[in-house]
C-alpha cells in the first residue's frame, strides 16, 4: 500500500459553468424556487465561469475539465453547447461537454446530429425524472418510455455516450438499458445518489449497484456526494467511496467536483482532498485512474484526444 496522497494532475469529471444573467436558466432565476436536493441554493443564483471555478481549484493540478449541461432553457439546447464552447475557446475550459437532448422529442433525431458535430460534445443528458421515494421504486421513468428509447438508440451512431442522474432505487431501469443498447457507455453520474444514509438505505443502494455494476458499458462518477445541512467529511462518505470504487474497479469509476452545485456542502479543496485521504493507501496507478485516467479515457479531454 502507498499510503501517498495523489499529488498527479486531475480531470473533473463533473463541473458546471453558467452566467444566469445572461443566459436563460429557468431555475437560476432570482424568483425561481425548486426542490433541490441540498436544500436552499439561492447562494449558486450567481455567474460561476472558469476564473471562478480556476480560484476555488486553486490548490490543484486540474489539466482538464468536463462542462455537463445545467438546465439551459429546454427550447433551447444547441445554445448552450454553443455557449460552453464559446467559454473553451476563451479560457480552455471546459475539454469536453455533456450535452443537453430531449430524447423523447419529436426533433431529437436533428438536436443529437447537431449536437454531435460540436468539437467538445462527448455525451448527452437527459434526466429520466420518475418517482422521487423509493417506496415507489417500481414505477416507471422515462427510460421505459418508447418514444424515450427510440432518442436514446441513436447516440450510437453518433458515437455518444449517455450522461444518467437517477437514484439508485431506478437502477434497475438503467441495467435493462444498458442490456438492451451495449454500444452506449452510460456514465452514472453521482454514484447513483445515495442520499439514504441509514443501514438500509445503503445496503439498497450497494445492491442497486452491485447489479448495474454487471453490464460492462456502464461507468461512474464519483461526485455530488453533499448532504444538506451537514458538512462534506471523509467519515461521511469514505465507505460509498471505496464500495463505489470495488463495485465497479478504478477502470470504471472517476472523481468530480459538481462545482458550483457541491460549493453548497463545501470547498472544492475539502472534497479533492478528501478523495486523496480516501484513496491515499491504493497503488498510484490506480489513483491515476480515477484521477485522470478513466475520464481521459470516456470524454477524450486530451487535447486530439
């Protein structure tokens, strides 16, 4: 065991850029009022662009980073990949972008064309929504909705992946889709959002897991790991870490930030540093990976890459 502190360059997998001012995002409007799974975030309603974002990183080797679309006006999704790309052309951040597509419109075929021939697009996201309480984890989402599925079988072809952001108690969904669509890489984003910290809940969500983790073209984020009104500590989330990272291998798995979301559970020095702290004992290779290696890997951050 190294027992070193991962000292090498990082790839965020997961950070946003957005200036609400300027751009349409409905729920960062000054009157807008989600629900919102840290609770009050009228502290985010603020531009947050790569300066922002290079001070609060300030203290790490960030060599790449991954723009996941933050819920730009939905009429409007070419927008804002022609935004991010506008922001990688001035600052060099991002080096890759999750893209924003309404799967299950009827111009979804023409919206994942055009957001394919952007540079920097790698993914796209679309939340499937579906039940908010894992009491009613059997009820559908949009990833058993036909027309859905029909949006989600042309990624292939243009060689995207799938961004997911689902509850672990929808996972089952997730391993009938990644069955069922093998040449789509699905990246689980946030570990499959264990908010759930009881024994139970978190022994649903390592089965949940556990049988995703079964079907090769899925991998994970491991980000986005806040609990409202408590602070982020290694304590707190060393054992989703370390399970996340042997469910699916250092191969499969990669950190991210969600900065500027996660600034409301922390600085970004506490949550990398407290990465380091998790997997300090691991052999370096694999600190590379899930420091830089695998989302190298799924995004093609380096440049040519």
């Amino acid at each position: 065991m190294s027992n070193e502190l991962w000292r090498g360059p990082i790839v965020d997998a997961h950070q946003h850029f957005w200036d609400p001012f300027a751009n349409p995002h409905p729920w960062l409007r000054p009157e807008a009022r989600i629900p919102f799974r840290y609770g009050d975030y009228g502290a985010i309603k603020r531009r947050y662009l790569p300066p922002d974002y290079e001070a609060d990183a300030a203290s790490h080797d960030i060599a790449e980073t991954v723009y996941v679309e933050t819920e730009w006006d939905p009429a409007d999704p070419i927008g804002e990949t022609r935004y991010a790309s506008s922001l990688a052309e001035q600052f060099g951040r991002p080096n890759a972008i999750v893209a924003q597509a309404w799967l299950d419109r009827a111009d979804a075929a023409e919206v994942l064309a055009a957001q394919a021939a952007f540079p920097l697009v790698r993914s796209i996201r679309h939340k499937p929504g579906g039940p908010d309480d894992p009491r009613a984890a059997g009820a559908p989402s949009l990833m058993s909705n036909d027309a859905w599925r029909r949006g989600y079988a042309r990624l292939a072809a243009h060689g995207l992946h799938f961004d997911l952001q689902t509850p672990y108690w929808k996972l089952w969904e997730a391993e009938h889709l990644a069955a069922d669509f093998p040449a789509t890489t699905i990246v689980l984003n946030h570990a499959g959002l264990p908010a759930d910290r009881s024994t139970d809940g978190l022994q649903a969500w390592r089965t949940a897991m556990a049988r995703l983790a079964r079907q090769p073209n899925v991998t994970v984020k491991i980000s986005g790991l806040g609990q409202p009104g408590q602070a982020w500590t290694v304590d707190a989330n060393r054992w989703i870490v370390r399970e996340t990272i042997a469910i699916f291998g250092p191969e499969r798995a990669m950190f991210g930030s969600n900065f500027p979301m996660d600034s409301l559970c922390a600085s970004f020095d506490t949550i990398f540093s407290g990465f380091r702290q998790i997997v300090a004992d691991m052999p370096p290779a694999v600190q590379a990976q899930l420091f830089a290696g695998t989302a190298r890997r799924i995004y093609r951050t380096c440049p040519g890459g």
